[in-house]
C-alpha cells in the first residue's frame, strides 16, 4: 500500500516561496501510470488542485495557478516537490500530496478522484 507523507515550513511570509516535498513510500513514482499531485485547502473552502506530475515526470498546472507554480521530483529519494512563488495570505490553508489513477482535470477535485492521500500540512502565510 503507498503511503505519502508531507514535509516543509507551516509558516511562510508573504512574497517569499512556499516549498514543500511529498515522500512516498510503498510504491516509486516512475510506476506507470500514475499522476503525482499536490491539492490545497483553503479555511472554509473546497479542494483546489495546484498540479500534478506524472509518472513520466511531465507536469500540468491550472491556468490560475500556472504562473507561480512549479513541481518537480527526486527520483532516487522518491520524492516529489511544489514550489509556490510570491504567495499571499491567500495561498494559507492545508496543503496535500495525492496519487490519482487518472489525470486530474477538475480544478476542484473530490477526495475520491485520488486513491491514496498524505495526512495534509497547514500552511500559513503571514508576516
């Protein structure tokens, strides 16, 4: 059974990059064909999708995300990471790391698009 586990800072001042790594275990992230993705929830607000990359490594980002988001991964540590550019307090809320079975296209994903889920790591943007 894969597991996912998120790591990074909980608290993150405004302009500055928000960096966080997804480990996986169980199961490596080259296994066809898999779609590594990283989700959002903002305080009082449904899931957003920031963006995947897939088992091939190629990635995909919501056009409202696209241009400050970047995901890349660490095939030997078996990790994939999200770096988020010139956040805002907007961008607070929990942050997950998901393994969807197919590409995700619902800028506002349901827990049940995915089939395995990290436990999610609250995230605060705040000077």
């Amino acid at each position: 059974q894969v597991q996912l586990q998120e790591s990074g800072p909980g608290l993150v001042k405004p302009s500055q990059t928000l960096s966080l790594t997804c480990t996986v275990s169980g199961g490596h992230i080259t296994t066809d064909y898999f779609y590594w993705t990283w989700i959002r929830q903002p305080p009082g607000k449904g899931l957003e999708l920031i963006g995947f990359i897939n088992s091939r490594g190629n990635t995909s980002y919501p056009q409202s995300l696209k241009s400050r988001t970047a995901i890349s991964r660490d095939t030997f540590k078996n990790q994939f990471t999200l770096q988020l550019t010139s956040v805002t307090p907007e961008d607070t809320g929990v942050y997950y790391c998901a393994r969807g079975r197919s590409r995700p296209v619902q800028t506002t994903p349901s827990r049940a698009d995915f089939d395995s889920w990290g436990q999610g790591t609250q995230v605060t943007v705040s000077s």
